[in-house]
C-alpha cells in the first residue's frame, strides 16, 4: 500500500530510485553507569573519538575536488571549528567525572543541554547552528561506539542505477563523499529551504526534499522510493500506477532539460519586449565554467569569500588580483560583480585571520563582527583586497560589492578606504582602472527601508534576499526547528522587496536579487511584475528562469504583483500567486 509523506521541496526534480537508508547514531545512546575506576578509560575513548573525527574531516578536506560546490569546504571548516570547541570536547570529559557516567551519554547530555538553552548561551557560534552540532555528535558517537564514521555509500560507475539516500540529516562531509555517485535524490527528516542539503542539492542538480517527519521508521535499505521534489512529496512501497506515472514525469522532463539547452544563445526578453539580464553566482574562479555553458549575460555575485577559506593566512595582494583578473578575462567583455569579503556567520577561516588585540574573524554570529564590519574594523585587509579588485578591473569590466550595509557612516567609510586604495595604487605606479562602480548589498531591513539615502552613495544595489528574509522574520534561516518560518512570501519582505526595486528604479539605480527567490522560478514572475531586471543565481537555476521570462508579459504581470503587495493575508497572497504562476 503506498505511504505517502511530504516535506520541504527544496530542489525540484523527480526520482525512482532504490532507497540507501543512512541512520542516525541518536537512537538508543546507551546511557551506563560507572565506577570511578573507569573514568580515565571513558575519557580516553571520549579523545580517542574525538581525535579519530578530527583526522577524518581533515581527510575528507583533502579530497575536495575543484569542481565541487565550494560549500563543501566552508561547510567542513564549520564542523571542524564545532569540534574544536572546548563546549564539545572538554566538558563532556567533566561530566564524565562528575556523573560518573558513559562517554556516549555525556556526550549527548551535553549535547542536549546546548540545544535546550539556545537562547540563553552568550555563545553565538553554537546558539545559531544547531543542526552543525548535531551533525558533529553523530560522528563522534559513531567513533565511540565503534562504528564507521562513513556512511554506507552508493556505487561508482556510470551503468550503476542512481541511489535514493534517505537519512535523518545529511552533514557536509556526507556531501563530499557522494562526489562522483550515482545518487537519484535525497530525502531528509531535519532541513529547511536554505540548509546544507538544500544548497548543495540544488547546486548539483540532485531533487531533495527535506524536513519530512519519520521517514526513517517507514523505509528500508532497498524499498523503491519515489521523490517528487517539485511538490516536496516522498512515496514510500509505491503502487504499480504511481511508479509509471512518475517514470512518465521523469522522462518529460528529461527531455525538457534538453530543450533547454537551446535557449542558452536566446536572448532573455519578455512578450512585451522588455529585457531582462541573467546573471550567475559563483564562489571560486573555476565556478566561471558553469556560467558560460549556461549563456549568462555575466558574473552578478563573485563570493570572494571562499578565497579566503582552506588555508592557513590571508591571499596576497597579487594572489586576490590573478583570481580575480582570471575570471574577468573568462567572461570576454561580459560583466564581473567582486563582492568584498562576506566573513562571518557560517563562513569562518581555520586561522584567526585578524591578530593581535584585533577582533577575531571566526566569530559566527549572524548579528556580529561580520561582512563590512570586519573589513572596516580591519583597513589592511579590506584595503589589500580592494587594491586587487581595482588592478583585475583593467582587464574588463569589474563591479566591486559591499556586504551587509546598515548605516551611512560605514558606507562612507568603505567609500574613504576605496579612494585610499587607488591612491596608494596610484603612488606605487601600478595601473589600474579607477572607475569602477561601487554597489551595497541590501539585505538588512535598515538598510531597506532608508534605501534612498544609501542611493546617493551608491552607483548600483544588489538585494540579498536570503540574509533579508532571515532578518526581517527573526528566522535563523539553517534551524530545522524554525524552517517552516522562513518564508519569502511573507508580506512584510514582499514590501521590503518590492520598495527596494521601485526606489532604486525611481533613482536609476541599477538594482539586481541575487538570493535565493532569484533562482526560484515560482517567484519569478513576482520578481518580474515587482519591476527586476536583473537576476543573478546559481547557473544551474538559469535556463528555467529564462525560459519563464520568455513567455511572460510584464504588463500583466505587474498588475497582479500590485495586488500581491498591497496584501496582508497570506490566503489571497497564495492564490493571487497561483494566478501568476498559470499567467
């Protein structure tokens, strides 16, 4: 009898594949008590664990191919931050002593206290990743209990039909070991539309649905599953006619990604005429593969960040300049966007980058020292990296993008350093272009709602709408427990969005979303009818959009996102945006 289950969809696509069940060490933690005899053997299997997943990250990081999403790294570094901390790997040893009790329980009891008061710890690193720490207890408890920290893995091989995993949580180090698998879809009980999972499935084109309840207790290794991540439904012992049904989907869309393929030279217009620009998100210079052979009109979002992340010091001046010239000689003409260093909240550096009585760069809270704030509280580095924008700029056309704007003293300040860099270019005689537009990212509801101000300072605007959303809705965007949350159809980021197109547009400002709803084709036409003309996303997102926009009439559209806008209830919005869509 088919069971039918539904989640988050968080990558479109569909999948009729076998399932590989990775379950999850939290199921019954034996919870012994002991004797003061066996306190130092507890704690020496605890460090023992702990020093065996240590090595294992270490090693995963080593296996990090170039062509992979550069989540994977950042992500890794995450985990091995997490097990570096003292919260995880010294105080389960007292507790150990104190209690007089197992390691695998002190570990999870610690675990668990973390988890429980959230809201009360000072330390912002584990207050807002709480599905990282879970995540990094899973492998140490693997490793206590004596168990292969590495999942069950689908075959390799390109005959080997495609594996359906299906788990309670997907870590970045899972992630990385299905390089180069035959993996159908993913379907897990933890996640939201912005987690681990989320991103990196979509980055590989993978269908996932997240965030289904129990899905562990009704599948075993082996069971035919069908995912359907358009609709987030997962159907577990399938009867014969949903199977074929769902083979039929399939192959449509098969050939419909094909098709695709031939619009990557069509320009990107509306019925109406109007022109839209799509444009590309990549992290690293190798990434710039991916945005030709999808025909973007350019770069819209260099996360120069990941430069930064895997290594033991900061880049050189002339290490930033070649990554950057590199990229901007690929693109032949077309535009690059650098955005300047985003560090901070998940994306942290192996080495306290600052030094001295400096404030530390690891610090990853999402309200903290982060994005501008670190470069302006840091002018060397910030100046080293603009003076390699500015050089890479004389081999085409470069845009330079400042993170996180809240206030117009620190965008004049950024604005003070910039003119200081090409003044110090100009001292040592190294040419450069100094006519590079300068733009702000709009992703803080301040930011947004004095927009007109930051306009006067500003050549262009670029509105991260995933921080935006997180910060107008008070959701940490990574927390399963608040996933549901997240939402980009709330009214009052539909307003914020919306207000920062129309000001930006009244001003002449160029203004461009290059978050999430950018790449999410049930939002496009919203976008479209808000007045966007350039979107940027990952370049797997890109031939859908343009196929979209290809068929719709702004016009028409407008009208109904007028509507949309002016409204407060979610059940008209939703229908409102269900005529949208079938426009």
């Amino acid at each position: 009898m088919t069971l039918a289950l539904h989640g988050i969809a968080v990558s479109r696509g569909i999948a009729v594949s076998r399932a590989l069940v990775w379950d999850t060490a939290m199921r019954d933690i034996p919870r012994n008590r002991i004797d003061k005899k066996s306190v130092r053997f507890e704690k020496r299997r605890f460090d023992n664990a702990v020093k065996r997943v240590t090595e294992e990250l270490a090693d995963i990081r080593g296996q990090i191919s170039s062509d992979s999403p550069a989540e994977f790294d950042a992500l890794l570094n995450l985990h091995s931050l997490i097990l570096q901390d003292p919260i995880l790997s010294e105080e389960p040893k007292a507790l150990i002593a104190a209690k007089l009790i197992n390691a695998e329980w002190a570990l999870v009891e610690q675990m668990e206290v973390l988890l429980a008061q959230f809201a009360a710890i000072e330390d912002d690193y584990f207050r807002e990743r709480n599905a990282d720490v879970r995540q990094v207890v899973e492998r140490v408890l693997k490793a206590l209990r004596g168990h292969a920290t590495a999942l069950p893995l689908p075959p390799e091989g390109e005959n080997e039909d495609p594996w359906l995993i299906v788990a309670h949580d997907i870590s970045p180090a899972d992630m990385v070991q299905l390089k180069g698998r035959r993996v159908g879809a993913f379907v897990t009980e933890l996640g939201g539309a912005t987690s681990h999972t989320a991103i990196v499935a979509r980055s590989l084109g993978i269908p996932a649905v997240v965030g289904v309840p129990r899905v562990l207790e009704f599948v075993h290794n082996g069971d035919l599953v069908v995912v359907d991540g358009k609709v987030g439904a997962v159907f577990l012992d399938p009867a014969a006619m949903v199977v074929d049904e769902y083979q039929r989907k399939q192959a449509i869309l098969a050939l419909s990604r094909q098709r695709l393929k031939r619009l990557i030279n069509t320009e990107a217009k509306t019925q109406c005429g109007r022109r839209i620009e799509l444009l590309a998100n990549i992290e690293l210079p190798e990434d710039v593969k991916g945005v030709l052979d999808a025909g973007a009109d350019g770069v819209g979002l260099f996360r120069s960040e990941f430069l930064f992340m895997n290594r033991k010091e900061w880049p050189s001046e002339d290490e930033q300049f070649e990554a950057y010239r590199k990229v901007v000689k690929a693109m032949k003409g077309k535009p690059v966007t650098v955005r300047t260093l985003d560090l901070g909240a998940d994306k942290t550096l192996q080495f306290d980058g600052a030094g001295g009585n400096a404030p530390p760069v690891s610090s990853t809270s999402a309200l903290g020292l982060r994005s501008i704030r670190f470069s302006l509280a840091e002018p060397a580095i910030f100046l080293t990296q603009v003076r390699a924008i500015l050089r890479a700029a004389k081999y085409g056309p470069i845009k330079m993008l400042l993170p996180m704007l809240t206030n117009l003293r620190e965008t004049r300040q950024a604005l003070t350093y910039i003119d200081m860099a090409r003044e110090q270019l100009a001292e040592r005689r190294i040419q450069a272009n100094q006519a590079v537009p300068i733009g702000g990212m709009i992703e803080v509801p301040a930011a947004a709602l004095s927009l007109p101000h930051f306009l006067n300072y500003l050549d262009f605007v670029s509105i991260g709408t995933n921080d935006l959303i997180q910060y107008t809705l008070a959701v940490d965007r990574v927390d399963h427990q608040v996933a549901h949350l997240y939402d980009p159809l709330h009214p009052a980021v539909l307003r914020l969005v919306h207000e920062v197109i129309q000001s930006a547009g009244k001003a002449g400002v160029p203004v461009s979303v290059c978050g999430e709803m950018a790449g999410d084709i049930r939002l496009t036409r919203l976008l479209l009818g808000m007045g966007l003309t350039q979107y940027s996303m990952h370049p797997s997102q890109l031939l859908d959009v343009k196929e979209l926009l290809l068929k719709s009439d702004f016009e028409v559209t407008q009208k109904l996102v007028k509507k949309i806008t002016r409204s407060f209830e979610i059940d008209k919005i939703e229908d409102l945006m269900r005529q949208l869509h079938e426009e």
